[in-house]
C-alpha cells in the first residue's frame, strides 16, 4: 500500500490513483477469497480465520496441494468432506429413487473409504473392498443382513474422513460371497437391496449404468445389435405390432440383456435382508415369463458378452488393452471391469465432480476443455477421485 501512495504523488489524476490503490486492495483480497471459495466448496462450511490465513499462504505457493490439503484425512478439517460432501454425493447412487435422504449404507461407506484412502476409482465395480466402523466405535456388527451398524456410525456423527473410524475390510470376509463372486458396489448389501430385489436384475445394469456412466437405456438404444440374446420375457409383437419390438425394444435388450447376464446367479432374500449368491445356478427370476416368447434366449449360466463394443456405443470407449478389454467374461467382477474402464465411466465421474465443486454444468468451451484435461489426468493418475475434487476446486476458485 506504501508504494501505490507514493506512486500517487505522481499520479495524473486522484481518479487514477483509486484505481491503483483499489487494484492492489483486490489482489490482497483474491487469494484470500479463493482460498475461503476452496475450502467451501469441498466441505460445505467456513473455514475458521486461522485456518483460512493458512490455506491462503497454501494457495499462493500451489493451489493444487492447498486443495489436497483441505481433503487430506489426517487433517481435522477434511471432516464434512468426507462425512457430508461425499455422502451426499453417493447417496442417490444408492437407491432407485435417487434421494440423497437415504441413510447411510455399505455402498456409500465403501465410496468414501475408497476416495479418502485413494484406491483406484475404476476398482469401484469390480474388487472385493467394503468399508465398515472401526471396532473400537461400540457400534453394532456389521451384518449382511440389516444396516444398523451404518446406521448408527451415521446418528453418532463419526466422522468418515478418520481412518480409525472408517476401516477398510473384504467383502468376502464378511458377507460370505467368494472372492470371485465380488463386484464392488455391485455387490454391496444396499446395491442388493435396491437393484437385484425381485424383477429380472436388470435393474442392476440399468443403475449402474446411470451412476457410474451417466446414460440411461434411452441415450444407449441400438437397433443393429442381433437379439438373439434377448430372454423369453420380452414379446416380440407388444400389444401384436412387432414393428415396436424392432424399432424399440431391440435397441435397448440387444445391448442389455447380453451383458446382465453376469448378474444370473444373484438374488436379494427379502426375508433375510440379504444378498444371494448360487453358483453354477441360474436364479429363477430370469426364467419370470417364460411363455411370452418361448423361443427367446434361455439364460443357461452367467457369461455375458459387451456388443456395444460394435455399432454407435463404441463411442462409450472401451477398452482396448489391460484391465476391463476382453469385451466378454463370466459374473459380474468382470463385467464391472468392462464397464469401469470405458472412457464413458471417467468422464461421468469427473463430471459429477465438476458438478458438485463448481456448482454448474460444463457446458462453455473453456469449461469443456477442462473437464477434457481432467478426465486425461484421471486415468493418467491412477484413477484418483480426490485428486479430481482437487483439480476442480482449482479451477472453479475464481468468481
């Protein structure tokens, strides 16, 4: 400020010299406010004047790491990012209504768990991951059959960003399913409850879909795909007019029903609250309606086949080497692979993201490019999430 004043002795007019003085008040101003916008934006609240005066100085050296600092877990600050931010982010994945007032649940733990500890984010429908509460909480067990244990780590306001709060665990130590028959999310009690519950299972499909791809069957529809896998459930003259099976119903079950075959040997017991698992046996459901066209495919195990590798949803991006190529496999660990290392499943991600920190669709150019160069350095940088919050709250830190 001692130099603008000097500098204003010999300013041509004292109109200028505001200026100057009111330029050098707004640089002062801006880091400090981009530092405050960072911090609200990951968590929801206000950082305290200390705190702020921190990320400030943090901000003007490298405002990358100063965002990765307002998440780091071992930081009693990152708390509502974990424990609000990203439970209402995952939560409508959770759920056929898509509500974020769902409670708490072993989908959105595990989700959480996942992106504090940084685990690679295209894993999230495949490995054999669960997170529950520490054992020193005092909460109920973790039960395949019933949520109050993530109930009650939710009404005690844990917070999920500790790792002492928030362990990571197998789904197959816990659950009984065989390790071979994990798939992330997929497999989670919640995503059971909500998506393999009675119907055909292709519920499943169709919300992960949603969630992890951002396309619901509407934006996936190809008519060019053979039907030869489409089940006996599905009539190929709806209400005796065959022209709506081929212009319609094929373009989504072509597609569909080929690959929800990976979920044939899952049920959920509404009884026991739980997840079912029978290998080698298909369950039942896939034979519901039987007669509407007896012709149709019998689902005889649960190998499935992506033919939207061909055709107009080649663009999804799939991939052509390592994790996820194959393009066909059995269950629905390698299904989830397939689906979560498309290009379709990082840049929905990344856009959620940008979503949820910048508080606007990406839909300028210069937003655009952005969110291009981030789905880039997603998958360049192990498919960490966080890192994805980071670099939106870097970019979105100005007005």
């Amino acid at each position: 400020m001692g130099t603008n004043m000097k500098l204003c002795s010999i300013a041509l007019s004292t109109a200028l010299c505001a200026l100057m003085v009111l330029a050098s008040g707004n640089a002062e101003a801006g880091t400090r406010e981009q530092a405050k916008r960072m911090y609200e934006r990951l968590t929801g609240t206000a950082p305290t004047p200390a705190l702020l005066g921190d990320l400030e100085v943090r901000v003007q050296s490298d405002p990358l790491a100063a965002a990765l600092y307002i998440m780091d877990p071992e930081q009693a600050h990152s708390r509502d990012f974990y424990t609000v931010t990203l439970k209402n982010l995952v939560t409508p994945w959770t759920n056929r209504d898509q509500t974020v007032f769902a409670t708490l649940n072993d989908y959105t733990a595990t989700v959480i768990g996942m992106v504090r500890d940084d685990e690679p984010f295209n894993t999230v429908l495949s490995a054999d991951i669960l997170y529950t509460g520490g054992s020193g909480l005092g909460l109920p067990a973790y039960s395949p059959a019933g949520n109050d244990h993530y109930e009650q780590l939710e009404a005690r306001g844990i917070n999920l960003g500790d790792a002492s709060n928030l362990v990571r665990t197998t789904q197959s130590a816990v659950t009984g399913l065989p390790t071979e028959a994990t798939a992330g999310v997929i497999t989670t009690r919640a995503a059971a409850e909500a998506f393999f519950i009675a119907g055909t299972n292709r519920a499943m499909f169709r919300f992960t879909l949603m969630n992890h791809m951002c396309r619901d069957l509407e934006q996936v529809m190809d008519t060019s795909r053979p039907p030869d896998r489409i089940r006996q459930d599905v009539s190929r003259s709806p209400g005796g007019d065959a022209r709506i099976f081929l212009n319609n119903c094929i373009g989504c079950h072509s597609g569909m029903d080929p690959m929800t075959q990976a979920f044939s040997y899952y049920d959920y017991d509404e009884t026991a609250g739980r997840i079912i698992y029978t290998p080698g046996q298909v369950r039942p459901k896939y034979f519901n309606n039987e007669t509407t066209f007896p012709f149709g495919y019998v689902t005889p195990d649960d190998s499935w086949e992506n033919r939207w590798r061909s055709g107009q949803n080649s663009l999804l991006g799939w991939a052509q080497s390592g994790a996820g190529s194959a393009g066909s496999g059995t269950g629905a660990k390698s299904l989830g692979q397939e689906l979560a290392n498309s290009d379709a499943f990082a840049r929905c991600h990344v856009e959620k993201v940008f979503r949820n920190v910048c508080f606007r669709v990406p839909v300028d150019g210069t937003d655009r490019a952005r969110v291009d160069s981030m789905v880039a350095a997603f998958k360049a940088n192990g498919y960490s999430l966080r890192r994805v919050f980071a670099e939106a709250a870097v970019y979105c830190r100005g007005p």
